[in-house]
C-alpha cells in the first residue's frame, strides 16, 4: 500500500545519523540539506504492508531474549514492512558515482523518511486497535539487540511484503530495497510498553559511534 511522504525531513535526526549532533549547519551545508531532501521528496515512493496475527505464527524460539521481553504480555503480533522504494536506491547510487557529499547526506537524510513513514502508519495502527480495545508495544526490528537478522525472512513472508510493497529478502536476510525496514510489534487487550534491548547483546557493540560517545542510540533520539 502506497504511504503518504512526510512534509518535511527531520534534519535534526539526520545530523545525528550523521554524527553531527546539535551542529548548526552553515549555508553551504543547509543548502546541501536541501538539495537532498528535495530530491528525496520527489523521489521517494512509500509503502508498506502489515498482519496483525498469532504470536505462535512467528518462530521466536531461537531469536533471542530481547524480543522475547519486548513481547511480553502480548499473545498477538503485528508484523510491519516499509519501503522508500527502488527508485530512492537507484538515486543514491547514482550519488555515491558523481557526489560523496551528497550520497551522505541523501542517505541519512532517507532513513530519517523511512522512519517517518513508519512513525506515522504505526500511529494509525495504534488508533485502530485501540478503538477495538486492543494495544501496541513499540517497533522491535530484526537485527536489534540479539534477534538475528534470519527473522527479516519470516517477517516479510508473514506481511506478504514482496505483493504488498515491493520488499525482498535476500540470501544474507537483508531487505531490498535497501531503504526498507521490518518491524515487530506485540498486541495485547491491556495496555502495554515493550522493553528496550540493551546494549551488552546488541550486534553493533564494539563499533557504535553512540557507545564512543558516552550514550546510547536510545537516548540520543
């Protein structure tokens, strides 16, 4: 299902990807930032596709403990897929060929959209359930804490996500296009949080920039 686009990139975040915090870009930088998210605009085409559907449906035996205390008290899942689509990978490829600078930017400048996209459908999600009195933990992604990026294949088999947005897996369960992401969210009759998975198990510990700096990708949002 076709997404709507965000109004505007958030360029805070996105200096933060970038490693940038709370930097005040001078002209040529703003400028920069505006070419990409112009061109990101025009460009980009979401969708997404989602289940709502038996916890037992997905194979969470062998995915690690965080999700498991992400999905705690929950006895349904909802199971997302969003894309940028393949028109915004062939741009920043095109970036990464004629301008570095740009191919930066672009890509920080994307994932910061996609987040956005899901930021919204999962705002929507949660007001429908909660008029059926049902209610949602946040996101939880493959990949993050010590779930293995194996369940990105479940995921997108259980969201029909390649007739659904476009999104395949491939053999080193990463997703295509590459600004797409999965997600994982526990639905319950009472309300509920999730939990957040916590550095000691996460895949990117010994090379987060976040841990160097003395924080945490949590608490840097």
């Amino acid at each position: 299902m076709v997404r709507a686009k965000p109004q505007a990139i958030d360029r805070a975040v996105a200096l933060r990807y970038m490693g940038a915090s709370g930097w005040q870009p001078d002209d040529a930088s703003s400028a920069l930032l505006d070419r990409a998210e112009s061109r990101l605009l025009q460009t980009a085409v979401p969708r997404a596709a989602w289940k709502k559907l038996p916890r037992t449906s997905l194979p969470l035996k062998d995915c690690g403990s965080d999700l498991i205390r992400h999905l705690q008290g929950c006895e349904e899942v909802l199971v997302l897929v969003a894309t940028l689509g393949s028109e915004v990978d062939t741009m920043l490829r095109r970036f990464e060929l004629t301008d570095i600078a740009m191919a930066a930017t672009a890509d920080a400048m994307a994932s910061v959209m996609l987040e956005q996209v899901c930021d919204d459908l999962e705002q929507e999600l949660r007001a429908e359930l909660k008029a059926q009195n049902l209610y949602l933990t946040g996101r939880f992604a493959p990949g993050y804490g010590d779930c293995p990026l194996t369940l990105n294949d479940e995921v997108c088999l259980a969201a029909d996500s390649v007739r659904g947005c476009g999104v395949a897996v491939t053999a080193e369960h990463l997703l295509a296009p590459r600004k797409s992401t999965t997600a994982i969210l526990g639905v319950a009759d009472h309300p509920v949080t999730g939990t957040l998975a916590g550095c000691s198990t996460c895949h990117l510990r010994e090379t987060c920039v976040f841990r160097k700096n003395g924080t945490t990708c949590f608490t840097s949002k």
